[in-house]
C-alpha cells in the first residue's frame, strides 16, 4: 500500500509537471513578444537577434511601431507590460482590425505584478484578435485606467453576429469554442487571476460584443 501511494505521489507530480509545461508553452512567445518591443531599438543586436529566431513564425514587425497613433502607448512605465500592448495592437492593425486605445497618465503598475499582466493580457488579446476576425468590420477597443484604488485592463472586441457565448463555461480548463483546440488559454488566465490576491477579473458579453476587464487593486 506505501509503494501504491508513493507511484501515485509520483505520477501526479508528473501530472503537474507536465500541465505546468504546456501553460508556459503556451504564453512564452508572448512574453518574448514583450521582450521583442523593448529591445527594437536597442543596441544589443545579438540578443535581439535570438529572440526574432524564436519567434520567427509569428505575425508581428516590431518596426511597425512608428504606425501607432496613441503616444500614451509609450508613456506606459512597466516595460514588459507596455510592450506586450504595443505588440498586440500592432499584430491588429497588420490583421485590419480597427483598433483603438485610451491610456490614463501617471499609471501605477507594480513589478510584482508584471510577468502575470503580461501572461493574461497576452492571452486576452489573442483570443480578441481571433474572435473579431469573424465580423466583417473587426474591431478591439483597449483601455488602461486608474479607478479608485484600483487600475482596469478593459478589451472590448466584436464578434460574428449571433455568436452565443457561455460566460460560465469560457475560462474553464480544456473549454474552447474552436475546433481542435485544446482550450487551455482562458483557462491559464483564470488560475492566473486566482493566485494574486489583488487580481480580478469581470465579462460581459451583449450586442454582438465581448468585454472583459481585468481590475488590479493597488498596494498598500
């Protein structure tokens, strides 16, 4: 029986193990996407060089950056933060989706809370981009604003007209709308939220279009 127990120890870290793989599978290139931003205009060529080589399948041109028509993008003080954003909003406007942005001034983000912003905002915006692209007028509306005690993450993105979305069932693990998809995205974003404290996060969904808002308390 103690051996039995011990096997079964061993396979569900295993189990855990291999989960914890395929979620940073899943957001690593989004985080280096960030990265890609911070260092386009550096001069350390031969570490921007190795981070274009791992993401050479993806969509974005970080030297689409001049086409951006918010310069509050800039001004956004967490580097990994600001560039996940940037690099999201470029992908868009390379996809023909209407994009539009709404940044406050003196935003607050704290470094503790950086690496899970990107993580979940890479994630949320991605599945926006693939979402709107069914409408025949794409559109995604950011917004970063400070509210009491509290900074908002907002993305709005339409749909095709008379998509059904179950709110209850989105973020849940292996849920997915697409086919042979293996839904573990939204689902990364929920246990994401679910380990910080100050994090939560609200959807609604009417009128052909999908809001969600990642609400941020700040620390004491």
């Amino acid at each position: 029986m103690e051996k039995i127990k011990e096997n079964s120890l061993y396979i569900k870290e295993l189990e855990d193990n291999f989960n914890d793989m395929r979620k940073f599978k899943h957001d690593y290139k989004n985080l280096l996407l960030s990265l890609s931003v911070l260092l386009n205009n550096d001069d350390d060529t031969n570490a921007r060089e190795k981070i274009k080589d791992l993401l050479h399948d993806s969509t974005i041109n970080t030297n689409d950056i001049s086409k951006l028509n918010n310069p509050r993008l800039f001004k956004i003080k967490d580097e990994l933060v600001r560039g996940i954003i940037i690099s999201k909003i470029i992908t868009a406007n390379n996809l023909n989706i209407t994009t539009t942005t709404e940044i406050d001034t003196d935003l607050s983000i704290s470094r503790n809370d950086s690496v899970s912003i990107t993580r979940i905002l890479g994630i949320l915006f991605d599945n926006a981009i693939e979402a709107c692209q069914k409408n025949s007028d794409p559109t995604i509306r950011f917004a970063l604003i400070n509210v009491e005690n509290a900074t908002e993450y907002i993305i709005v993105n339409n749909t095709s007209p008379n998509t059904k979305i179950d709110l209850n069932k989105i973020f849940m693990n292996g849920f997915s709308t697409k086919e042979n998809h293996n839904g573990i995205g939204l689902a990364n974003v929920q246990e994401l939220v679910d380990k910080k404290p100050n994090f939560f996060l609200h959807t609604k969904f009417e009128n052909d279009e999908f809001t969600v808002i990642l609400t941020i308390e700040k620390e004491n």
